[in-house]
C-alpha cells in the first residue's frame, strides 16, 4: 500500500471510531433522564451566590420554610446578575470537601446559558472533556507503541465504550476532568522519555496543580507515575533531570497548597471524606483483599473488552515462559510500559484501600492507563492466535456493542442515567 493509501485508510478508520464513539455517547446524553444528588451539588456549590448550600439560600434557614421553585432554581443557576461570579465559587467550595477547578469550569459553561438549567450544560462540558481525553489517549497509546495507530486507535475505542468510560462522561461531577488530567501527565511523561522537549517540567507542574485542583485523589496516580518515572532517571544517572522533574512536580502540588490552602480543612471536615477514614482504612490489613477484590470486580465488569485482553494477554505471557522465550518477553517490556502501566495497577489497589467507599468512580480515571498496559498484554497473544489479532480486534469491539445494550439498567445503577434509582443513590459522598 502506498503512502497515499494508507493516510486514507487511516483518516477513514479514525473518523469511522469517532463517528461511532459520537453516536454512542449522545445516545446515552439523550437516555440521561435523572441526577445523582452529588451532581446537583455539582452545579448548586458552581452556580448558587455565596450559599454552598441549600439550607443557607435563605437567611431565616429552610426549618419551617416552603422553598418555592425559584428558590431551588436559583440554587442551581447562574443568573444574569450573578454569572462569571468566581469568587462565590471559590467560597463555596472553602465550604465543601473538594477543590474548585472543575466548579469554575461549570459555572463558566451555566453562566454562557444564564437564568437556565440543563443537564447539557454540564454534559456538554464533559463532552468536550471526554474528547480531549480520547484524543490525549489517543496521542499516549501511539508514542509507546512506535506510532501503530492501529493499536492506539482500538485502546481508545475500547476505553470510549466501555461501561466505565460512558459512565465517567455522563457523571456531572470533577472525574472526567481528572481523567483527561491523569492521562495527559501519562503522555507528558511518555513523550519526555522519547523525545525530550524543553516545557516538560513547565507542563508538568501545572498538570499536577490542575489535578490537585481537581481532586486530592488525583494525588495516588501522580505519585506513583512520578516516582516510576524518577526511578527510570535514576536508574540511568540523569540525576539531573531527576531533580528538575521532581522539583517541578512537587511545585504543582506547592502551587495548590498556596492557592485553595482550605485543603488542610476539608481532608479532616467529614466522617467519610477524610484523611482519618483512609488512616483507618489503611491500617485495616485484613480488608486489604476484600476490599481490592469488591472494587476490582465491578471495575472489570465495567471495562469488560479490557478484563478480555488482560487475560488473553496473561494467557500469552504463560505460553511465551512455558517456551523458554523470557528474553522475547524482556524485549517487548519499554520502559514506558513500567512507568505507565505498573503506577496504574498500583494506584488502583491503593485507591481501593483508602477509599471511602467501594464505590468504582473513584477508580475510573485510572481505567485509560489500564487499558494501554492490557494493549502490551496482548501483543503476546501472538503465540496463541498467529495473526488474528485483527479479527480479535473486531470481535471485542463487537461484543462490548452487544454489552452495552444490557447496560441501560447498569449505567443507570451507577451514575443515575435514568430516573430510576436505587437505594444507594440517595447517598451522598
């Protein structure tokens, strides 16, 4: 096939994968029918004027009180005389438990839209989040595996039709935001250790900042690629730029410290969400299996087509040591596949222990990384299955089509897609 050729099939199996990823996603805006209660605090703590809360949009208090609909409207919407109001943002969230940079970015999107209230307002946002984040997939997969964009683009598609992946776009809360956040530091990370650039330790930082902006929980993940990454450095004696990387993304982490110093308060402001609850949970050593196991089970279930290539993978790595070939084996594990993929595992264990919940949304910004390193998995399927990787390739997006037929109720059971609930959505965080 010549060049020609080939930059047209490529162009039409890109745009076919975003076509139908588009498809799917707006399909499951459109089945959107209900809120979670954390994602009217999403918008209440975004939009409401200097009132976190509903119990203070009045000042005699709601005890006794009849809330009209304007008054559970304004809670919700950035109105004409309050919109683009980032300081009541900012304050708001002094008075939750989580930082305000997602905050910021819905009341910008509601105060575009002042005086409505709309699950596209926030759909729309994570929409275009989503994107970023397939695209920054998209960018990671292709520079780890030398530019096969084949390879890239069936990460991305498989990840991007996932239970867990549409689940993260249609939560309006801060965890599709964190994703893009978390895999772009993955890309920076790859891209640096390829082809170096001179705004790597620049970038870095402020992805870092942007993240703990986000979410303390964006903290696990960061870390451990951190360190994965600073040991990679160490290992080869670049102490220098093991220093500069270091300095820089403990900078980002600095710059949040400075910036939303409420962080001190908030990790000690609730029963649940606290650094005391995660203490406790970690010196709990004999939950430590049954709690990885109650996460890591509904997580595989929501990201079955990644579960398949992990185990077809495994399955190939046994037959390639049965064989003798651990040297092929050593040839095909990069150093990006340990920084990347072995930090993910980790932070996935780790953020089940903490956890305040089992509860998988805590663990789907890791899931994009996950499925790059089930990717290298299967690339020892070669051993099993010759060259019909191709017609696995098909097979799986095939079958996560079919799954996601069944997947109306489960979706719905998660992040509250439809109108119907269950019990444990009527539980805040």
């Amino acid at each position: 096939m010549d060049k020609r050729s080939a930059r047209k099939n490529k162009r039409f199996y890109i745009m076919a994968a975003a076509a139908l990823i588009a498809v799917i996603s707006l399909f499951w805006c459109f089945q959107k029918q209900g809120m979670f209660v954390d994602e009217i605090y999403s918008y209440g703590l975004s939009n409401s004027y200097y009132a976190p809360f509903i119990t203070r949009i009045s000042e005699d208090g709601i005890i006794d009180q009849i809330l009209t609909h304007n008054d559970l409207l304004d809670y919700v919407v950035a109105d004409e005389s309050d919109k683009f109001s980032y300081g009541s943002v900012y304050y708001n969230q002094t008075q939750d438990v989580h930082p305000p940079l997602f905050y910021f970015m819905l009341h910008t999107v509601c105060s575009l839209f002042p005086g409505s209230f709309s699950k596209w307002t926030g759909l729309g946002l994570n929409l275009l989040l989503f994107a970023a984040a397939l695209i920054s997939l998209y960018q990671l997969a292709n520079i780890m595996y030398n530019g096969k964009w084949q390879t890239a683009l069936l990460v991305c598609v498989l990840y991007a039709i996932s239970v867990s992946g549409i689940s993260t776009m249609l939560m309006i809360r801060m965890y599709m935001l964190m994703t893009l956040l978390a895999v772009f530091l993955s890309y920076l990370i790859v891209r640096q250790m390829q082809r170096p650039f001179r705004l790597f330790c620049l970038f870095t930082a402020l992805i870092i900042f942007m993240g703990m902006m986000t979410r303390y929980l964006f903290a696990v993940y960061a870390f451990f690629v951190c360190l994965a990454y600073d040991i990679v450095l160490a290992y080869k004696r670049q102490w220098k730029q093991a220093f500069s990387f270091s300095v820089s993304s403990l900078g980002g982490v600095g710059a949040m410290l400075v910036v939303f110093p409420y962080w001190n308060t908030q990790l000690y402001s609730q029963e649940t969400v606290s650094l005391d609850t995660a203490a406790k949970n970690v010196a709990n050593l004999s939950h430590y299996l049954y709690r990885a196991v109650k996460m890591a089970i509904p997580a595989a279930k929501q990201t079955t087509s990644v579960t398949v290539l992990f185990a077809i993978g495994l399955a190939g790595i046994v037959v390639m040591l049965k064989k003798g070939e651990l040297e092929r084996l050593k040839k095909t594990f990069s150093s990006e596949i340990m920084v990347i993929g072995i930090p993910a595992i980790i932070a996935f264990f780790v953020i089940a222990v903490i956890a305040p919940d089992l509860d998988a949304r805590y663990e789907y910004y890791i899931i994009p990384m996950i499925s790059v390193l089930a990717r290298w998995l299967w690339v020892e399927t070669e051993n099993l299955f010759g060259n019909r990787n191709t017609t696995i390739a098909a097979g799986l997006i095939a079958f996560e089509l079919l799954l996601i037929r069944r997947s109306n109720e489960f979706i719905g059971r998660v992040h509250c897609c439809t109108s119907r609930g269950t019990r444990r959505q009527q539980t805040a965080e």
